[in-house]
C-alpha cells in the first residue's frame, strides 16, 4: 500500500476503534468523541479535556444535527487539522 493508502487506512480504523462503544458502531457519541481526541490528538487539542470546547467540536462538527458524528463528519475534522498543520510549516520555512 502507498502511504496515503495506509493513511486512509488508519483513519478508518482509529474511527472504528472509538465508535460505537455506546451504541450505533457508525458513529461517535460525543462521549466516544472526547476519547478520541483525548487519545489520538493529544497536545494537539490541549481543549480536549474542556468540556465547553468538546461541546463545541461535537456541534460543529454534527453538521446533520443527529447527535453524533459519523465518519463524513470525522474526516473533515481530520482535513481541516491537516491543513491548518500544512499551513503552519509551509510559513515556517
């Protein structure tokens, strides 16, 4: 597999590994949510353990208003951390 292959991979199984713990195993309660960013992004969302900023994140990103965050919704958080990460060290150059 290429490394973006393996990288898409990944992120489906990180998904996998988080939802449905508390039931529907296609989405992220917003429980299941704050595990995944607590262990999964660490440092890089030092407001994962906020619960005001967690509420947020999860509201932002249940953009169908369901109560969960399926992997669509996931992914875009993914996206836009990488690009924000992508523009960080294209500027430090």
């Amino acid at each position: 597999m290429s490394d973006v292959q393996k990288a898409m991979a990944l992120l489906i199984t990180s998904f996998s590994k988080y939802s449905g713990k508390e039931g529907d195993k296609n989405t992220l309660s917003k429980e299941e949510l704050k595990e995944l960013l607590q262990n999964e992004f660490g440092d890089m969302l030092c407001k994962a353990n906020d619960k005001a900023a967690v509420d947020r994140i999860f509201n932002d990103l249940d953009t169908n208003k369901n109560n969960s965050v399926d992997f669509s919704e996931f992914v875009n958080l993914v996206s836009c951390l990488t690009q924000m990460c992508h523009e960080y060290f294209v500027n430090k150059k």
